[in-house]
C-alpha cells in the first residue's frame, strides 16, 4: 500500500517522507544553507521578492518573483514559499499583465506542482529509464541523419526569447529539421491583421480610455492574456463615481461569459451571425466608405446594433472593439476597420508586433504538421511539452500519425494521450521547478524562476533542446538556467552591470527591457480590397440551423488543467455546474430539439459523434451548441479521465465554430453536479442583491432618499480596536472566480469531489452566487460574492452549546475548530448558508505530496467540525505581529479573496477607521446589507450592482 | 392467550349501547385479580419468545447503523448544506412525544383523579421510558463529534471553557436527562408493591430472591402506604408540568432560529399539543394488542378505548389549529421569506405531498372519533392511531426540512433525501423500542395491580352507598 | 419487662379498619397495620403521623433551582465571558428552562429519597416475613399489629390479654397470634 504513495523528496519509494519530518528536514537545511533556503532549492541561486527580508525565518514565508505561462503569453506572479515549500500564488503588481492581480488558473497552478498524477520517471520503449539514456536515445534519433533530416519538433506556443535563440541554434545545426507550434490561440486573429493589415499585429487595449466597450464573443474579462489587466482597466471606469464617467459595455455572444454578465447591452446570437454584427457596424459607421455585402449586415437583426452604432459615432476615439478568439479571421479583420473609422487607433487601441514567436506563419498551423507528418517524411518525432495527440482536430487524426513516426520522444507532466503515442516519455518539469523566459501581451520580458528544484526530477523544453545543441554525448549540455542568463546577457550587451540587472529582473519578475513597441499609426493602412473581398466570401448558416461552437473551457482550458481538483470543483458562471462539460444549449432551442436539462444526447458533427449532456443555460443564443473543450481524457490523470466529453473528438481542423451538426437524445439522463440549483430571486433583490442603474441613481441622489437602518434590540459596546470589515461592489464582480480558487488555496479548503457536490456538500468559503433575472429571452445575471459575513449579531453563535463559534474585539465571527462538536445548529441558523462542514475526513488517505501544498499557517479540518470564512485571520494575526515587532512599513491586510481579484471588487480593512477606503464604501450610497432587516448587521457591504444602460435602447 | 378463569365480558353493540361502560368489569377476588395478573407475567406466552427474537434482530440492524456512522462520518446520512438536520432530529422529536403520553396519563390523571387512569398508567409509563430512550440516542448521533458529547455538560476542564447557555441544545440536554430520570422514578416507586407480590408469589426461589432486591423489602405496613401515597402524588404534581416544559424546550430548538418556518412563538403549545396526541396513539398501538393477546378485556374496557379516543380527537384539534394559526400568521406577518416557506413552499414545493400527507393522517383520520362505536371498536381505533403515527412523523420531517430547503438565500436552497443509513436508524430504534417493551411484559407486572385492587374495593364501597 | 405483640389476620378493609378503630378505644397505644394496597382511612386510628416530606421537597427543589442559576450565571457571565452574538452576558431569558428543569429534578429526586427514608427501606429482610401465612399480605391479607401489651403474668395483665383477643375475634379477626416485640418489631 505504502509502497506506491508517491513521495515528495524523491526517495525510494518504499521509504516516503511525512510532511512533518519534511518541515523538521526543513527546518534543519536552513539552519545550515541560509540564503539557498533548503535542501529542494535549486542549485543555482534563485532571488526572493525584493519587499521579503533577506534571510529565511523558519515559520516566516518569502515571496519569490517568476511567470505563469498560458498559451506563450507570461503573467508575473509572486509564489510563497514556506522553507522551499510553494504554497500560494500572488499577482505581481509590476508585471503588465498582473498588477498584483491573477486569474483562477494562476491560483490553482501551485496544486498541479503536487499532482500525484505527475510522470516521475522517464520511459524508453515503455520500461523505466534514467534521464542519461533517454538523452542519449534522444540525441541518436535527432542527429541520425545529416542536417536534421526528417526530425521534427513540435513545440507549445512560446514567446520565450531564449527558446527564439535555442531554436536559430537548432536551425543552424540542423536546417532540415522541422519546427511546429501547436495549440495557438491567437491564429484567427493574427489571420484577420495579415488580411487587411498585410502583417501580423496584435491589437492592444487601453480600457481606461474607452467610454464604451464592444465585445463580439470576447470573454475579455475573465480569460485570455491579458485578462487580468483589462478587466482592471475595465473596473477603473465601471463605478459611478470613477473619474472620467461610468463606461457602457455591450456583448454579443453565443454563450453566457463572466464578461456576458457585465454586460449593459447583451445580445445572445450564434457565433456565425457574430460576424453579421460586426458588418453591420461597419456599414453603419462607414457610411459607405466600405463595401459590405448587405445580405451579410442585414442578417443581423436588433435594436441594439443600430444603437451600438451610434453610440460608437458618438464616443469617436473612446471607445474599443474586443473580437474573441474562436472568431473567424474575417471578423478580426472587420475590428481593424472600426478602429480605423472609429479613430481608436493610438487612443483606445495600439498595434504591435505579436510577442509569439513565428506569429501567424504556417509553423503554428495543426494542419501543416499533419500534413508534414503524413507525407512520411518524419522519422524523429520531438513533442515538447503539448499534449498535441488529444488537443488536436479529430480530421488530423494526430493519434494515427505520432503513433506511426519510428522514434518519438514526448516532455511531458503527465502520462497522458500523447505519452500513450510515443515511444519515449520524459517528465516535464512544473513552471515553478523551471528556469525560462516569456513575454508578456505587451512584451514585457519577465525571467521564470523556479522555487524548488523539480519533485520528480523534470526537465523542460529548453533542456532538451540544449541536449541537441551540445557537440558531443560526454559534453555536458548547458542548463536552462545557463541559457536564460545568456539570452538576457546579449540583450543587456555584455557583462557591464549585467549580474545586477539580473538580480533586479529576478527580484522583481520582470527585466529592464522595454516592452514591445507599438507601430505608430503613421506606418499603418487598412487593405479595404481584401476586407471587402473577405466580407463577400463570407457564408452564414441560414437562420434556424443548428451550429456548434467549441470554446476553450473557462476551468480546464484546453485540457491542460484537467486533473487540478481545485479548477474541476469550480463552478462555471452562470449554471454553477462542476467536475464535467456538457453540451449548453437555450431553453428554446432544447425545446425545439425536445430535449430538456439532464438528457443525454449524441452530438453529430461532420460525421464525427460524440456522447454527452444536454445543459440548458438561459441567456444563450437559440440554435447554438456549445461544448468547451479540455474534458472526456484518456489519458493516466485519475481525476480528468472519463469527465465530461471530448470536444475534440467533433472538432475539424476548419474554424472552432461548425453549421450543420445534429442533436438526439439517446432516451437516457445523467444528473450534473451543479452547486447551486436555483437561480430565481423569488423576488428578493431588496433583500439580498441588489440593483440599480446608473440613471436612478442620479434620481435617488437628487431625491435625497434616507436608507433605512435596523433598530438595535442590544447596545453593542464601543470598539477599542480596529474592526475588520469588508464591502464588495456587484458593479465590479466580474463572476471570475479567481477568489474562489485563491481562498482554497490559502485556507487548504478540501474538494469533494462530484458526488459531494451534487449532494450539496462543497465545501468553499466563498462562492458567487449567480442569480438570473429579467427576461427569458434577454436574462440578466446578477453575482455575488458569499462569503461569512461576520455578522456583529451573529445568529450562529448564540445556538452553539459549546462556545466553538465567537465574536472577538476586533469584530471576527470566529470558529473555533478544537471546540466544534458538530451539532450544526449554526449552518441551520445562518441566514447566508456560508457555514460548510465536513461530513467525512476529507484529508484523509490523501498522498503524502499533496499534503505539500497546505498552508502551515491554517488549520487542517477534521471529521465532524463546522468551518468557514475567517476574513484570513492568520494574515491579520500575521500582520498585526509585525506591527508588534515594529518592521518597516508593514503592508496592509489583504485577504486572499481581495488580493487575486483583478477588477477590486473586494475591499477589506478596518472600519473603526473612518478614513479607510472599506470605511467609506459602507457608507457609499448604493452600500447595504445583506438580509439586514434581521438585525444580524453584518460586517459586509454589498454596493448595489450598477448598470450603464443606453437610454436609446428602452 | 385465555383470560383465565373469569368469564370473558360481553360486548354489547348497537343501539343499545352502554353510554358508560365499566372502568372496570367484574374481576372476582383479590387473589384471583392477582393470581390472574401475576400469571401474565409468571407464565409468559410461547410467541413472546419469537417475538423477542425478532426484535432483537431489529437491535441489530441499529447497532449496526450506528457503527457505520460513528466510524465512518454523518457523511453516510443523507444530510448538507442547508439540511443539516434532517431524519436524526425528527426521529428525536418524534420519539420524545411519544414518551408524553404515558407521564401525561400518569401525571395529569393522577391528579385529577381519573379512575381509568389505574388499568393502563403501567403501560403508558414503560412506553413513556422506551421512546425517550430511543429519542436520546439521535442527538448524541447527529454530532460531527460526538465523542465529546460531554462537553455540553457544565464541569470544570483543563479547557476552562463552559458551555453556552443561550443555545436550546444545552437546555434538551437537561431537560431530556430529567425527563428521563423523572420518569423512571415514578415507574419505579410505582411499581414497588407489586414487585414485592410478585416476590411473594413468584414460583421459584431464585425469581423471589430477584424480586426481593427490586421490592427493596416492601412490606406493606401502614407507615409505608402513607409515605408512598404522599411521595407518588408529589412525583405526579413534579411530572405534570416536566411533560409540558420538556417538548417546549424541544421546541425552541426551532423556535430560538430565525429561519422562515422555525422562527414561531406557537411552537411551544403546539408540539406539546402534538407529543400528547402521538403519544395516545402509540399507546393504542401497544395497548389494543396487548389487551386482547393478554385478554384485559376486563381491565381495559371499552371506557378506555373510548376516553383515550376522546383524548386523541382533542389533541388532534389542537394540532389541527396550530396548523391553523402557523399558516394565518405567516400570511399575516406580510414577511416574504415566511409566506414562502408557508404558503408555496410546504404545500406546493418538492415536498409538498408530505404536507397533504400530514392533513389526511393528523387532521382527517381523527374525525372519525366523533363516533362513540369507532372510539370502541379496538381495530378502528388501532388503525386511527396508526395513521397518526405516520401522520405525526411526517409532520416533524416537513417542518424541520422543508424550512431548511427553503431558507433566506436562494442561492442555497437544495433538497435532502435520506440514505439508507438514515431508514436504518429509524427502523432500528422502533425494533429496540418493541424489543424494550417486550422485555417489559415479560418481567414486570405491566398492570398496577395493587392499585387496582384498591380501585376495585374503592368502586364496591361506591356501590354500596349508592 | 418484656411485652407482647398481637398479631391479628383479617381479609377485607372493612373489618381491619372497624378493629383498629376498636382497639384504639380500648386505649391500645402503639398499634400497626400492613395491607396489600393502600387504605387511607387506617392512618387515623393508627395515628401515623403528618409527613414532612412535602416541605422537604419543596426545599430541594428551590435549592436545585439556585444552584443551576448561579452556575448559569457564573460560568457564561462571570468565569468565562465572551461576546456571543453580541448578546448580554447574562440573558436571564434564555435562563428560564434550565433553571425549571433542574428544580423538577432535585424536587423529584428529593420525593423519592424521602419516601424510601420515611418508609424505612430499602431493606433486606423483615421479621414479619417469618409470620407463617404472612406472603398472602400482598395478595388479600389485611394484619392488624398491636403492641404495649404487657407480657406480665399478674391477673390483670392475662385478663387484659384475654379480653384484647375476644374483641379482636369478635372484630372478626381469621387468626390472633402473639409474639414478641423482638420477633415482630425489630
């Protein structure tokens, strides 16, 4: 039994190391390594987070600066690390895409470090090997023939500029040798600029100037490269009273996204006719200048498109065009338009090279690599690090053509399809045991540097393709890290102050070097031909048909983040369903297809047949399918395999949207874990989320309206100390969830798999409610963060016969685990349902590695107690020693909640204060209580979610 | 099962119908009430052993329940967020009305001096015992830790820490263990000269010696007549108003919460009313069989069945205007989550067949009692109660659940749906309950017969001067 | 100077009850009865006295209600106090049903104890259970105890006897038997 427990110190295996002898090894290391900080620490010298003090106090984290990767694009985060031990992931505040803040799939990345799933040896012709053997097995196939003849390499998009070296390296030594790209999201849209920009450009967002905002199927706010920072310049201008006004955000979209929810103005239509909207505006507000082919405009229909027009007439310059990935390139093409007539181009919107390496050339193109593959001309097979079997369009049929290659070689973290089709498998080693490079959206270099050195004894790409590089087998290859330093040294020119400007880049998590230049408007043209062209070759699926769309899943991705129990247990937005995919379809359309939530239907797509779930999910566009990508695995992760459906498994290799596809129900039904069944108010709103508009608030303000405050039964006594509060403003709440993720993470909130959820048994401190209102055919989606509101007459404490649940001087409502009996009197009496319990020893029988990613600074929970949000009372008891201590400038509290969310819709701090920002949002005018009519004055205010509706559109 | 040497009495139905039968039928001598009763007891019938057996093997089926739960977690019962109490608590509830019957039969017509009283106090007083012991296992189960159960009672510990006062739980606790202990003692003390017949009768040595112990060396003389006279009146005036308090407390378990559907001052009357009116059901249950495989139809006369009847169909309307009164209130309180849980919710929701349930069993079934012939006819009245049983369950499930399935937030309302470790337990302590009382008619004389010799010279020296 | 004790066996209330009245009359003192139930009407003649147990019960039942009160006041108010709810430490209200309960208790608890005390028992043995014919007591046998008879062997003393036996026969006693009071009476 012991004997297969995966084991965190790379012992033999029969001989696996508790976490506590680990901490106590810990603890020792330091005693006798200092700086290096423990025995795990990479050999070479890492550099902590310039605010962290320069020695390691054992039970005092350090902060450590490196990037997250997703899809070639880097987001800065801080990682902290308890005696080498990464246990919870920061945004970066310096890093572009970050700015202290995160997405959801940043928080949950630390818990893939300790996935037990992980690969942990290589593999040669499916027996164990050592990583020599492998390498030099490697290097036979690579260099058999001369110039790299017949090897190819495919790689996962990358905007590392080491890897850019590493690979003119490669093409030097091996000029036959084939390189591919696979898995890029961002082709359509650099399609759509080749087209009419006649080069490859990425289009750059300034949200901060825009008064309205356009998305044409663009979850902007919750996913993609630079989410996190535009959905913070999106928040600086969402509030009333944000200077500069309130900004307008209209959607278009098939299916319901958290920026969907934002949305003033939300349409529901098919992915196709996306493109008729776009063409619409531009015939509108070229008035002619373009040619746009009237069948196409008039295909879409509504009020809101003629309004949008005007109203983008009206905020000339001010206003910004957001296209979705999934989105044809005619459409992207169609954005380049309206930011010329619109005048966005150096205001709202800049153009600039793509920091991708070989954006937009055929080496990113899946077809091209099938193609190359088929023509038998490949004997060497390298995959680095994408899972390139099972992410891939069916049509390609990747499977057949890896598994026919005669030698190849797969990186990878997981022992997953792809590992299944090669002959060689290495582990790939976690970004937080890699040294690399990337860039930001904007260019922003930042150096990725690991924490610990890799568990299981990985490699990454750039090792691999180092081994190439190196003269001779008996030649030792140069590191990653030796690499990095060298890429950065040539960008620095030469050795003057470079050792310092690397000690700064590391302490700070980006380099000195200046992002990537936008082209100056000057240089810049619009091919009016070939849009025009473009638009005429356009085809639209007739009104009524079917479509299917496969967007990227907004908890798996691509599939990469399949087997993170965190990701998996997270709710979506709207329908709050967990630990599956279904295939997401309008009331209306199921309806018409006679099909209803729950049943099981086989989708049918170009031949091509795929099992799964009909979920009805209102506000989506009627004759539209919709089923993410990432689910249905094979491969060796416990926890991804069998979930959900496979997507790609319908997915052709021509667009990611599809017409002429069939639904029928196979008579079966399956039941979804969902976590929040209902999402009808029942009238409530005053009582509980409230709305308003931008409008009647001015009426109120002038009105001068009294808000109604609860009668005390009890006199509270006078606070002495500072008093802990909290406001979180709906306008602002984008529905993201990287503060659920971030509150597992931080305070070790065990997963309960789908069967605990669908009993209604999950387990987060904080959720986001989503309740949907309005009507059926234009619903609107209100969230709210629910979290302990720390009432200050606390229902569930006065019901506890043990005293496990009381209020401190500083105005917590605290739990008390020690003294929890059980009884659950508490959860009936808590109003807002945020008291959670556990029904069994979740920790229990759980790997030993995965005990690695606890916080040391919270509490295990065991069997049998009640647990809940505690506002993160070990960063305010944390805080509240070092002022004690007297440190310098000591940083305010943050929750982890607070810390991660881009758009700053949670505020905490001390309202004893009356100059504190959370001080004077519980006296906002759109502030209130929830359910505060019972008397129970919470410590959480909520500010009324406000909207910005345009008074054309009635 | 024969009724001994006494002529079995005739029933007389029809139109002419005795307005007021007998509290007791002519039951020849002392000794022969004795020898007869005795004999129940002396010499068991040859089912009750099977019928021991079988429940026993229901105590098994609990025993085992209660294992699975304490090692593996309250997990394996069908409860969440926000049903976190669900089949355990109701179970309890139910339960301990049941126990109210017999200390309110005891107690009250006692007092008021109700000569039907003495055939079938016994009875009701080991009911009473039975059920609370099955109501005290489920809040000791329902714990997520109940190992430490003991920390709801005040001593000093290393913790320094006390338990909070404020909470209704600590005051079941006191209240149920006084109940329990209250109840005991009026049995016993009871029971205490027919336990010393029993060891001056009994055929063998080594039952008199047994016997002997619990008669603690009764012996009847004047002195001890007297204090135990005195001594049984004050137990009976103590537990009179304990019956009433104890499912008041019980019912500020709810009462004390705000959630819509708890949160009512009516609670407190209202479950006494209802514990009375299960409790006179279960004592029909148990009794009806009883009187006819024992043959009591002597004892337990027809004017027992009736007034128990008479019992059931006021505490029955009791019950039906608590109904009555929640719902009217909720609808007049104009409190949006109330009405809801009230008005759609109980009657419309997911749950809403227990509901109509409810009605027919507790509100429809017992109008039949209007009828002097249906109060008399054991079988009917046996049914009745049967329903009420059902009836009475039910209720305290849809109170106690649909309230919580329909709480503030919307966002959490959610459904519960029992395991089958829940069924289990249910199942299991109505095994141990029947087993427990078994146990009693095989061991102890189930009818006061010292008092009944008495009731039977008090009845003749009535007679006698008219 | 020893005495006797006679022992007379009657079966029914009635004619117990009219002898012990009788032999009251004769100015017999100490005089005792056991029966198979309860008869009230015997405990004048036998003048057994007024039992104090009431005010007994009472006492303990008030002492069992302040004791639960100050431990409810002083473990949640004074030894141990925290902000529940922001609810005052001491919330009399929510002290009411266990201060109730806890005088039920010690009261009921109290009348038990007190009848076991005032009737003498428990106990193991007693030496009318020798009496031969003395098990039917808890069936339908009714025994009439009277004590203070001098066992003295002077005439008057055998005539008082004599006389005592007659009106106990005539009272319709089944069997009259002497003993002693160390026999009887321990």
């Amino acid at each position: 039994m012991r004997a297969d427990r995966p084991d965190p110190m790379q012992h033999a295996p029969s001989d696996p190391i508790a976490r506590r002898a680990f901490l106590q090894r810990m603890g020792a290391a330091i005693a006798l390594y200092g700086a290096t900080g423990c025995t795990r620490a990479p050999a070479e010298q890492i550099v902590p987070y310039v605010t962290q003090p320069p020695d390691v106090v054992p039970g005092r984290p350090r902060m450590y600066a490196t990037a997250f990767v997703l899809d070639g694009y880097a987001t800065g985060v801080l990682v902290e690390s308890h005696e080498g031990r990464p246990t919870k992931i920061e945004g970066n505040p310096e890093h572009p895409a970050s700015l202290g803040a995160t997405s959801a799939f940043e928080q949950a990345s630390v818990l893939s470090l300790y996935d037990p799933d992980r690969m942990r040896a290589p593999r040669l012709n499916g027996t164990t090997a050592s990583f020599a053997q492998v390498f030099a097995a490697v290097r036979r196939a690579a260099l058999a023939r001369r110039e790299g003849e017949g090897l190819a390499i495919v790689l996962a998009p990358s905007s590392s500029p080491t890897l850019a070296r590493v690979l003119r390296l490669v093409r030097e030594r091996l000029p036959s040798a084939r390189v591919f790209f696979h898995g890029s999201r961002a082709r359509a849209a650099h399609e759509g600029a080749r087209m009419v920009r006649g080069r490859v450009l990425e289009r750059r967002h300034d949200l901060r100037r825009a008064d309205v905002v356009v998305s044409l199927d663009d979850d902007f706010l919750a996913r993609g490269p630079a989410c996190a920072r535009l959905a913070h310049d999106f928040a600086s201008r969402r509030t009333p009273n944000s200077e500069g006004g309130m900004n307008r955000l209209y959607v278009f979209e098939p299916t319901f996204s958290a920026t969907g929810t934002m949305a003033d103005h939300r349409v529901r239509v098919r992915a196709h006719d996306i493109a008729a909207v776009a063409a619409r505006l531009v015939r509108e507000i070229s008035k002619g200048r373009l040619a746009v082919p009237d069948v196409l405009a008039d295909a879409a229909k509504g009020v809101v498109v003629d309004a949008l027009a005007r109203d983008l007439v009206a905020h000339r310059g001010r206003c910004a065009i957001l296209v979705g990935a999934s989105q044809p390139p005619v459409v992207h093409a169609m954005a380049h338009a309206l930011d010329e007539l619109l005048g966005n181009v150096g205001s709202t919107v800049t153009l600039a090279p793509s920091p991708l390496l070989e954006a937009g050339e055929p080496s990113h193109d899946a077809r091209a690599l099938a193609a190359h593959l088929r023509s038998g001309a490949v004997h060497t097979l390298l995959v680095l690090g994408t899972n390139v079997v099972y992410a891939s369009p069916a049509d390609l049929e990747l499977e057949k053509l890896v598994r026919a290659v005669e030698t190849s070689f797969y990186l990878g973290a997981f022992a997953d399809e792809t590992a299944d089709a090669c002959t060689m498998t290495m582990p790939e080693a976690h970004f937080l045991e890699s040294w690399g490079d990337a860039r930001a959206f904007d260019g922003t270099v930042s150096i990725v540097q690991p924490l610990v050195a890799p568990l299981h004894g990985a490699r990454t790409s750039l090792d691999v393709l180092s081994a190439l590089l190196s003269p001779s087998p008996q030649e030792p290859a140069p590191s990653s890290h030796a690499l990095v330093r060298e890429t950065m040294r040539v960008g620095h020119g030469g050795d003057a102050g470079f050792e310092a400007a690397w000690r700064r880049a590391l302490r700070r998590g980006v380099t000195d070097d200046a992002p990537i230049a936008p082209v100056p408007p000057g240089e810049l043209a619009l091919d009016r031909h070939a849009l025009a062209a473009a638009l005429g070759a356009v085809r639209l699926p007739p009104p009524g048909a079917l479509e299917i769309v496969f967007p990227t899943d907004e908890r798996v991705h691509d599939g990469r983040f399949a087997n993170n129990a965190w990701l998996l247990e997270l709710p979506t937005v709207v329908t709050k369903l967990t630990w599956s995919n279904a295939a997401t379809l309008s009331s209306a359309t199921a309806a018409r297809l006679g099909l209803s939530d729950g049943d099981e239907v086989d989708v049918t797509y170009e031949g091509r047949t795929a099992r799964t779930v009909a979920h009805v999910v209102p506000g989506h566009a009627d004759d539209s399918v919709a089923i993410t990508l990432g689910w249905g695995r094979r491969g060796g992760e416990t926890n991804a395999r069998g979930r959900g459906v496979n997507a790609y498994a319908l997915l052709g290799s021509g667009e990611a949207i599809g017409a002429g596809v069939t639904v029928r129900r196979t008579g079966a039904a399956r039941a979804l874990a969902v976590s929040q069944p209902n999402h009808d108010l029942h009238d409530r709103e005053h009582h509980i989320a409230r709305k308003t508009t931008l409008a009647a608030l001015e009426t109120r303000r002038t009105e001068r309206e009294k808000r109604p405050v609860a009668l005390p039964l009890y006199q509270l006594a006078p606070a002495d100390t500072r008093q802990w509060g909290m406001a979180i403003d709906l306008s602002l709440c984008t529905g993201c969830s990287a503060c659920v993720v971030a509150c597992q993470a931080e305070n070790n909130v065990p997963t309960v798999g789908p069967d605990g959820v669908a009993k209604g048994r999950i387990m987060h401190w904080l959720r986001v409610d989503a309740y949907v209102g309005g009507d059926r055919h234009a619903p609107d989606v209100t969230l709210q963060p629910m979290l302990c509101q720390h009432c200050e007459k606390a229902p569930c404490e006065y019901v506890c016969p043990v005293d496990a649940t009381v209020h401190s001087s500083d105005g917590l409502n605290q739990m008390v685990y020690n003294r929890c009996v059980g009884t659950r009197f508490c959860s009936n009496n808590c109003p807002y349902k945020v008291r959670r319990f556990n029904w069994f020893d979740y920790h229990q029988g759980e790997p030993d590695v995965v005990a690695l990613v606890r916080n040391p600074d919270v509490t295990v929970r065991q069997r049998g107690v009640m647990e809940k949000c505690t506002f993160c009372v070990q960063r305010i008891r944390e805080h509240e020693i070092a002022v004690h201590r007297g440190d310098a400038d000591v940083p305010p509290v943050r929750t982890a909640c607070q810390a991660t969310c881009p758009t700053g819709a949670i505020v905490f701090g001390d309202l004893a204060d009356k100059g504190s920002t959370v001080a004077r949002l519980h006296a906002d005018e759109r502030a209130y209580g929830a359910l505060e009519e019972l008397g129970t004055k919470p410590r959480v205010a909520y500010l009324a979610r406000t909207k910005n509706p345009n008074p054309e559109i009635a | 099962m024969s009724a001994g040497a006494l002529p079995r009495p005739t029933r007389a139905y029809g139109p002419g119908l005795d307005p007021e039968p007998p509290v007791l039928r002519d039951i020849g001598s002392d000794e022969a009430i004795t020898d007869e009763l005795l004999g129940k007891v002396l010499h068991p019938p040859k089912w009750l052993k099977w019928a021991l057996l079988v429940t026993a093997g229901g105590t098994g089926l609990l025993l085992l329940a209660v294992a699975y739960t304490l090692v593996t977690g309250i997990g394996v019962w069908g409860n969440d967020i926000p049903i976190a109490w669900a089949f355990a608590i109701t179970n309890f509830v139910w339960w301990i009305g049941i126990g109210h019957a017999g200390t309110f039969i005891s107690a009250f017509l006692l007092l008021l001096e109700q000569k039907w009283r003495t055939s079938i106090n016994r009875f009701a007083e080991a009911m009473t015992l039975f059920a609370v012991v099955q109501a005290g296992l489920f809040p000791l189960l329902h714990m997520g830790r109940p190992w430490f159960f003991y920390w709801l009672v005040p001593y000093p510990s290393t913790m320094g820490v006390w338990p909070q006062f404020r909470s209704a739980l600590t005051w079941d606790v006191v209240a149920v263990a006084t109940y329990l202990l209250v109840s005991i003692l009026f049995w016993y003390l009871g029971l205490v000269p027919d336990l010393a017949a029993m060891r001056d009768r009994a055929p063998e040595r080594w039952r008199r010696r047994v016997y002997a112990v619990f008669a603690l060396g009764w012996y009847g003389s004047a002195r001890n007549w007297s204090r135990w006279r005195i001594g049984y009146g004050l137990l009976g005036g103590l537990a009179a108003p304990l019956v009433v308090s104890v499912h008041s407390i019980v019912s500020s378990d709810f009462a004390i919460a705000l959630v819509p559907g708890w949160h009512s001052t009516i609670f407190p009357p209202y479950f006494v009313a209802g514990a009375i009116f299960s409790g006179f059901a279960m004592v029909v249950t148990l009794l009806v069989p009883a009187r006819h495989v024992y043959g009591l139809q002597h004892v337990v006369t027809e004017r027992h069945l009736d007034n128990i009847g008479k019992m059931l169909l006021a505490t029955g309307w009791m019950v039906l205007w608590s109904y009555v009164v929640e719902i009217w209130s909720a609808w007049y309180s104009g409190d949006t989550f109330e009405q809801y849980v009230y008005l759609v919710a109980r009657p419309f929701g997911p749950y809403g067949f227990l509901f109509w349930t409810v009605l027919a069993c507790n509100c429809l079934a017992p109008q039949a009692l209007w009828w002097r012939r249906v109060r008399r006819s054991p079988l009917v009245l046996w049914f009745i109660a049967g329903a009420i049983q059902v009836g009475m369950w039910t209720e305290r499930f849809f109170l106690i659940v649909t309230s919580q399935s329909r709480g503030f937030l919307p966002s959490s309302w959610n459904l519960y749906r029992p395991s089958i470790v829940d069924v289990s337990l249910l199942l299991g302590t109505l095994a141990f309950f029947c087993f427990l009382f078994l146990l009693f008619l095989r061991f102890v004389p189930f009818v006061a017969i010292s008092e009944l010799k008495a009731l039977r010279h008090e009845l003749a020296e009535e007679k006698r001067h008219g | 100077m020893g005495e006797t004790i006679f022992v007379a066996e009657f079966d029914s209330p009635a004619t117990i009850l009219a002898a012990a009245e009788r032999v009251r009359e004769l100015g017999f003192g100490e005089l005792d009865a056991v029966t198979p139930f309860p008869i009230a009407a015997l405990e004048r003649p036998l003048r057994v006295g007024r039992s104090r147990l009431r005010w007994a019960v009472l006492l303990v039942g008030l002492g069992a209600a302040a004791l639960a009160f100050w431990i409810l006041h002083w473990t949640n108010a004074v030894d141990y106090p925290l902000n529940v709810g922001g609810r005052p430490l001491d919330s009399y209200p929510t002290d009411v049903p266990i201060v109730f309960e806890s005088a039920v208790l010690g009261a009921a608890s109290a009348a038990f104890a007190g009848v076991l005390l005032g009737a003498r028992l428990p106990r193991l043995h007693h030496p009318l259970f020798e009496l031969e014919g003395f098990e039917r007591t808890t069936v339908d046998r009714f025994w009439l105890l009277v004590a203070n008879v001098t066992d003295a062997t002077d005439a008057a003393s055998e005539e008082e006897r004599g006389a005592l036996r007659a009106e106990l026969e005539r009272m319709g006693a089944r069997s009259v038997r002497t003993a002693s009071r160390q026999e009887v009476r321990p």
